[in-house]
C-alpha cells in the first residue's frame, strides 16, 4: 500500500488493506485505520488510530490481535472499552489500577531500576491475565494461572518473584480497603521451590589466600588492577565498585560515601590503609575525571561491568563455581564472623543490608561506625597475612 501518497478525495474514502482493515481517507486529507469484523451476526468497526502515528504494521498487529480475540469468542470493542476504562481509572480497584498505585506508593524511596524491574514483572505476568479484573473478584486459582505460565517456560525464579509482587499487591488493597484479604496467602507451596543460585565465592582461607596471590600477580590495565586490588577490601557490589567517584572519597578522612540505588540509602565504607594505598596509586591516572576506574574507551564513563569476572577468568576461576566479582561480599561475611569472631550486626551494616534493631529501626549508614572502621582494618591486615602465607590466628584460638 502506498499510504503515503493517497491524496484525498472530494468524498471521504477507503483503502482497503486485507482482513478487515482498511484505511480511511478523509476530505481533509486525515488518513484513520479501522478493522470491520461481524460479531454474533452484527457488524462491527473499531478505530485502531492515526496514520502515520500508527503504521501498517502497528495496525495490522492491532488487526490480528483482533482477530485473534474473535477467535475466543470476545468482542474487540467491548474489550476496548474495558481496557479505556482501566486506563481512565474509572474500574479504580482493578488490579492494574492498584498495583499502579501500591508502585509509586512503594517505590517513592527506592531505586528507578529496582522499580522499573518490579514494573516490567507485573506487566508481562500479571496484568495481561488480571490486570482488567477488580481486585475483590480475583481469586486464588486465578493469581496461581497466571503465575504458572512462566514457570511452564522452566522460569521458577520469576514465577515465584511474580507471586511475591501479586501478593504485596493484594496486601496494599486490603489497607486501602480495596480487597478483603491477600488470596496469595492460599497459594504458600502452590509453586515448587526455586532453586536460588547463590554467587560463587571462597570462604575458606586457603583458597582465599591463592586468591589474594593471584590477583597480585594478575597483569592488566592499571584500572583493572587497581580495582581487583581493592575489591576484597571494601566488599561493596561490584556495580558500586565500578561506579565509584572521586568525588564521593576522601582519602584524609579515610571514608567512601555512596548512595547505594538498590535501597537509596547512603552509606559509607571506611577505607584501611591498604585500599587508600590501592587509591593514592590510580589518582595519577584517573583523579582528573569523575570516576576512579574509568571505562578503556571513553574515560567519561566507568569500568566495564563485566571487566572484573572477565579479569577472574583468565586467571583461570571459574566464575559460576568458584568466585565472582559479587563472591568478594560473601567471602567477607563468613570469614568476619567464623574466623575474625566480629558482630553479624556490624558486619550486615557494613554491607549496607537491612537490619532491623530492637527498636525496628532499618539501616543507619553511621552506627557501628568505629567498630566498621576498626573491623575494615582488621579485615585488610588479615588478608595482608593469609597473602603472604603467614600463619593466622584467630579470635576463636583456631589457625586459618
């Protein structure tokens, strides 16, 4: 069809497009698609929008998915007077609308890409099967269908994440009073357990002591080095690694200071004298700009995410059994606490985990501080000792 060059007429016309479709031509030169079809013996047309806004292949999508609706024995205009009635808000207690709702509510103090990953969830497994159903109506068989479809594409782990977001749903209506009760609860067990990947890491001393020798016999660009260096030391995610800013150290004070997107929180990572060393060595190379390891091919933007398992895996780990980038945080955790005797509390805030006190206070990047300080260092001088093979010992009496 050569839509383009349809020039109008004195009488309004149309261009017939296959299947239904056709493009109506009007005397202003306006060019509308619209898709006819016969519905229980009685002729229907609906809008399927402007041209050149909606294309050829934008509305013979619109048409098979209206055919494809007949063939389910649903009417395309009934069923897009509902979906404009969701989106209008004017179904306000549909599961859509609520869970549109309970995301600003939920999100406001969290992180866009956790918020976008939440939303990207419910519009593919949730919405498509209950998205136009008021919340009150749905029941527990039917949460439980729609979940199931991932899982049926050996997706476990998404199904169980999309039945948690249903639930945390339902549970935002019940306190509006918008449902009566979470039907997810009837679902516990309804899925079988996922099997959750844990990232690979060494928790044994040995291993971590090779480790450690590997990694200062590695050889690779300045950035990269510096930046395995210094990642068992402060054990922060590995994005918050890369992305680190001069702007957010001071080497005096002997602190890093960040805002961690995963929870939007700030938190601060006391720096032992060997990383501010590791730092002091790069700020030649990199100070000038905005991030400590900048990326190989434009010093504006930061390391690669993936340069430091890359980096692992020629040193010959293996990055699915053995040890990631991630695998530094997990080493930390368990070595601290069985080997180093150090308070889980302030090993978790180190973290920056969400721990809840006596009081049900969540994550203060400030308490603990000075024993996070102490620990940083004491955690740094032991990692000195396993690397150079020494024997050490620990608060327990044991030899590592």
């Amino acid at each position: 069809m050569k839509i383009k060059n349809t020039k109008p007429k004195a009488k309004p016309f149309k261009v017939a497009a296959g299947r239904g479709l056709h493009l109506l031509v009007k005397v202003d030169g306006s060019k509308h698609w619209h898709f006819r079809y016969r519905f229980n013996g009685k002729e229907n047309t609906i809008s399927l929008g402007r041209y050149p806004e909606v294309t050829l292949l934008d509305a013979e999508t619109k048409a098979t998915e209206a055919h494809a609706m007949l063939d389910k024995g649903i009417n395309p205009s009934e069923a897009k007077k509902v979906q404009k009635q969701v989106l209008s808000g004017k179904i306000a207690n549909s599961f859509e609308v609520i869970a549109r709702e309970w995301l600003d509510s939920f999100f406001v103090n969290k992180s866009a890409s956790h918020k976008e990953k939440t939303l990207r969830r419910l519009e593919v497994y949730l919405f498509p099967y209950i998205g136009n159903k008021p919340i009150s109506d749905i029941t527990a068989p039917e949460v439980l269908e729609a979940v199931r479809r991932p899982q049926n594409q050996n997706k476990l782990e998404t199904a169980h994440r999309a039945l948690q977001v249903a639930g945390q749903v339902f549970r935002y209506a019940v306190q509006n009073g918008k449902a009566l009760r979470d039907v997810t609860a009837d679902l516990k067990g309804a899925l079988p357990p996922a099997n959750v990947k844990h990232m690979a890491s060494f928790t044994e001393p040995k291993d971590v002591a090779e480790l450690l020798r590997a990694i200062d016999g590695f050889v690779g660009t300045l950035t990269v080095e510096c930046a395995l260096r210094l990642a068992p030391l402060v054990f922060t995610r590995p994005s918050e690694l890369r992305k680190a800013k001069w702007a957010e150290i001071d080497l005096d004070a002997g602190e890093w200071r960040f805002l961690v997107t995963k929870t939007n929180t700030e938190h601060i990572v006391p720096l032992s004298t060997q990383a501010i060393k590791i730092l002091k060595f790069i700020q030649p190379v990199s100070g000038y700009g905005e991030y400590v390891f900048q990326g190989g091919h434009d010093p504006k933007k930061p390391m690669s995410e993936a340069a430091i398992n890359a980096s692992l895996k020629r040193m010959g780990y293996d990055t699915k059994t053995q040890i990631t980038g991630h695998g530094f945080r997990a080493m930390a955790r368990t070595i601290l606490h069985e080997r180093l005797n150090i308070d889980p509390h302030i090993i978790e805030h180190q973290l920056a985990h969400a721990v809840p006190d006596n009081l049900g206070g969540a994550y203060n990047r400030t308490k603990f501080l000075d024993q996070r300080k102490a620990m940083m260092q004491q955690w740094a001088d032991y990692l000195d000792e396993l690397k150079a093979g020494a024997k050490v010992i620990s608060i327990h009496g044991k030899s590592a």
